[in-house]
C-alpha cells in the first residue's frame, strides 16, 4: 500500500525511502501490530462478532498508515507531522490547520 501511494504520488519509492518512512513510523508501527494481534486473537475467541471486531481493529491500522503515507507523499507534510497523522488517525489537512494556529 506505501509503496503504491508513493508510486501515486510521483516519488522515487526505493529502500532508501521505504527505511526512512518506516523508520519514523517504527515503534508506533511495532507497538501498533502487538496491540493489534493481540486484540485479534482474543477477540475471536467470542462466536461471531470476534470476527467483525477483529476486522475493525485491522482496519483501522491500515487506515492510520494509509493517512500517514498519503500525508507524507503526496501532501508532502515532514516525517514528524505524519508521525503524529499515524498516531491519531486524523488527515493531514486537520493537522496543518492546527499547526498554523
């Protein structure tokens, strides 16, 4: 999905770029996956709605480093302005006007 958005985007998208991205995101990523497997796994242990809830939760991880990469890509915020897009799911254009109060 990264790599998409920053083909998308126009961006040379090499290792170079992908360690730089991941690497601002890293321990939120991490921290981020364990939460998430963890819920995952004991969400499932109720009948039926486990796997919607266990959907929802990766879902919304995905959603958080979809909206950090287009952030960072396209709308071209720094790798800590994304950092922090990942961290509260919020689109970039709400971070800016925020900062620039």
């Amino acid at each position: 999905m990264v790599a998409s958005i920053a083909h998308v985007s126009g961006r040379e998208f090499n290792a170079k770029a992908a360690g730089e991205f991941l690497g601002a995101l890293g321990a939120s990523i991490g921290a981020g996956l364990v939460f998430r497997e963890g819920a995952r796994a004991a969400v499932k242990l109720v009948p039926g709605w486990g796997n919607a809830i266990s959907g929802g939760v990766a879902a919304t991880g995905t959603y958080a480093v979809g909206r950090a990469a287009v952030a960072y890509f396209i709308d071209g915020v720094s790798l800590s302005d994304a950092r922090q897009i990942f961290k509260r799911g919020k689109p970039a254009g709400l971070l800016k006007k925020k900062t620039q109060k």
